[in-house]
C-alpha cells in the first residue's frame, strides 16, 4: 500500500515539475507556488522512504520473531515431554518401592524359617543326647560325628543366603538413592530450560519494545499475535514452574514415607541378625567342645601310633649300626693293612726308582742303547709309583667316606632316641 502512495507521489512530482515549466513562462507567482508545493511533496517523500526503510526492517525482525517463536514452542514442547518421562520415572520407583516395602517381611521369613527349624531340630538332638547320659557315652561322639557336618552346612548356606538379602538390601538403598538424584538433576534440566525459555522470551520482548520504539507506531497484527503468545508461554512456563515444585515437594515426601520404614525394617533385621550369630555361636560352641573331645581322644590314638612307629624305627636303626660298625671296623682293618702294604711296595719302587736314576747317571756316557733301556724302564716304574699313590689316596677317601655315613647314622639314632625320650617324658 505504501509502495503505491509512494508511486502516486512521485507520478505528481513529475506532474508537477512538467506544469511548472509550463506555469513559469505564464507567470512568476504562480511558479513560486507551484515550487514551495514540489518541495513540501520532497519532504514527504523522504519521510515515505524512510518509513517504507523502517517497514522492510521490521519484516525481516517479524521473520526472526517468527522463527524464535517457533523454537520456543519446540522447547517448550520438549520439556512437557520431559516432564512426562520424569512423572512415569516416579510412578516406576514408587511401585517398586511399595513392592519391596509389602515383600522385604515375605521373603525374609522364607529366609529365615528354614534355619530355625534346622536349629529347633538340633536342640532336640543335643536334648536327647544329654538325656541319655552314661549309656550313650560311646554312641554320642558318632552321633554329633554325623550330625555335625550338615548342622554347618545349614549354618553357612543361611548365613550366604542372609549375606545375599543384605546385599539386596544394599542394592535397593542405592537405587533409591540413585533415583533421588537423577530426580534432582532432572528437576535442575527442567528448571534450567524454563530460565532459559524466560530469558529468551524477555529478550525477544525487549526486541518487540525497540522496534515500536524505532517505529513510533504500534507493530503489525502479527507482532500482536507474538506478543500475545509470549505472554500465553510465560503464563505457561509460570505454570509449569509450579506443577513442578509441588511434583518435587511430593515425590520427597512420598520418598521420605516410603524410604523411613525401610530403614526401620532393615534396622530390625539387623538385630534379628546379630540375635541369630549369638544363638548360632553358642550351637556351634556345645558342638566344638564335643568335637574338641573327639579330636583329643582320636589325638591320643595318633600319638601312640606314631610312638610304635618311632620305636620300630629306633631299633631297626639301632640294629643297622652295630652291623654298619662291625663292617666298618672290618673294611678299616682291610684298608689299613692294604695301604700298609702299597706304602712298603712304594717304598721299593722308590727305591727301584733311585737305583735306576743313579744306573742312569752313571750310563750317561756309555752305550745309548742301554741308556734308553734303563730310561724305559725308569719311566714305567715311575708309572706304576704314580698308579700306586692315586690308589692309596682313593681308599683314603673311600675310608673318609665311610667313617662320616657312621657319623651321621650316628647322629640319626640319636635323635630318634631323644625322640623317643620325649614322648615318653609326654
């Protein structure tokens, strides 16, 4: 409409401008006129443009308002979403909070039940153990023998099974908490996105306020429109602002309610559980003292065993060194004359060896022939002093040998003496 009245004006400025030339060669005064009329319609002409400047202006401000109208829906569409998620996260942790409030008693008395009458049963078999006194003295041990090794297999598997429940116990208590926190944090999201739709919808209405400001005149019917639904958003977001405090305000106290009798009930089942340990240890301490009695008597049994086999020993030992002594004497006496003997046939072959050394001495000058004779005949008897000594010094050794085994099997028959001693002394 503007851009027409714009076209309008400058059809007449040019109308005008071709009936002046024609005015002023009729007449001065009305050229005068007719030019303070072209330029009052100058004037406004610059004014229409410039209005028609402001106009496309607040187009393209409309479209962006447009735009960031449209993305503050969607946001606020995303957070109703959310904020349904998180009503169905609650509903989901209050039905498994009132299912384990309605079902922690149920199963631990199924827990539990097995275990005591697995200790009722027992305390009837302890009672009629002592009940038959001096008759059953030597049945008794077999009877608590049998009996004994299922009560602790009973006593362990229960403890497993109440380990089990209090780590079950544990695991809720940390979903809980877990719930609690991701409840807060999406509470924050929540709280966070609604300051930030605020924000924007404040900015965007400071942007409306400058353009009616630059403008001087009120928006278009479509900026009305915005303003309006920036209004319907904040009353939106006000509302929704207080949906979610109150939500929050119930889901800490449906929490509180449902979090404060659980922690009554495990309180309770932790006396139970310390009440059950105490009764269980003095069980378990009646069986230990009849046990305790059974391993010393069957202790006793093994020690005298082991005594019989120790005294079996010391003999058998005992007898090895007299008859190792007897040999060892017998081969000592052999050796000794042995060595005695190769010591004096050394001593010839020593002296074998110098005569023939001085026979050679003495040939030196003579015949070469019997020279090497004797000097063959030197080496090999030197050869057979040699074979001599290194046999001497092997039955030395042998001997040395021989002499520490009697030592040692000395010591040996020593110690089993002490231990016998000892248990003896015992």
């Amino acid at each position: 409409m503007r851009r027409k009245c714009l076209f309008s004006l400058l059809g007449i400025l040019f109308i005008h401008s071709l009936y002046i030339s024609s005015a002023y060669s009729q007449s001065p005064a009305a050229y005068e006129k007719l030019k303070q009329e072209n330029e009052r319609l100058a004037e406004e002409l610059k004014e229409l443009k410039k209005q028609l400047s402001i106009n496309k202006s607040n187009e393209g401000a409309l479209e962006d308002l447009t735009l960031q109208k449209n993305s503050l829906l969607n946001q606020m569409v995303n957070v109703r979403q959310e904020k349904v998620a998180l009503t169905e996260e609650v509903k989901d942790l209050k039905d498994r909070l009132n299912y384990w409030e309605n079902n922690f008693d149920a199963e631990f008395e199924n827990v539990i039940e097995p275990f005591q009458n697995k200790i009722k049963e027992f305390e009837k078999e302890l009672e009629a153990l002592n009940k038959a006194g001096s008759q059953t003295t030597e049945k008794q041990p077999k009877i608590v023998k049998q009996i004994l090794p299922d009560v602790k297999n009973d006593i362990r598997e229960q403890q497993e099974q109440i380990k089990f429940l209090e780590k079950k116990i544990s695991n809720l208590q940390e979903k809980i908490l877990s719930q609690e926190e991701e409840l807060t944090k999406t509470s924050q999201k929540l709280e966070k996105k609604v300051l930030d739709v605020s924000s924007e919808r404040d900015r965007l209405a400071g942007v409306v306020e400058t353009l009616q400001k630059q403008s001087g005149k009120t928006v278009s019917k479509e900026s009305k429109d915005i303003q309006r639904e920036l209004d319907a958003a904040k009353d939106e977001i006000r509302t929704l602002k207080d949906q979610l405090a109150q939500s929050r305000e119930k889901q800490d106290a449906r929490v509180a309610s449902v979090k404060e009798p659980l922690l009554e009930d495990i309180k309770s089942l932790k006396e139970k559980l310390q009440e059950y340990e105490f009764t269980a240890k003095n069980k378990d301490r009646r069986i230990l003292e009849v046990s305790g009695q059974i391993r010393e008597q069957k202790s006793l049994v093994e020690e005298l065993e082991q005594q019989k086999i120790l005294n079996k020993q010391l003999l058998t030992q005992i007898e090895k060194s007299n008859d190792f002594s007897d040999d060892l004497k017998e081969l000592n006496d052999k050796y000794t004359a042995e060595i005695a003997e190769l010591k004096k046939s050394g001593k010839a072959a020593e002296n074998d060896v110098v005569y023939w050394k001085e026979q050679a001495e003495n040939l030196k000058s003579g015949d070469p022939d019997k020279l090497s004779e004797y000097r063959k005949k030197l080496g090999e008897l030197t050869a057979l002093n040699t074979r001599k000594e290194e046999r001497i010094e092997k039955q030395k050794a042998e001997l040395s040998d021989l002499k520490d085994q009697n030592s040692s099997l000395a010591k040996e028959v020593k110690t089993l003496t002490q231990k016998t001693n000892d248990s003896f002394d015992k």
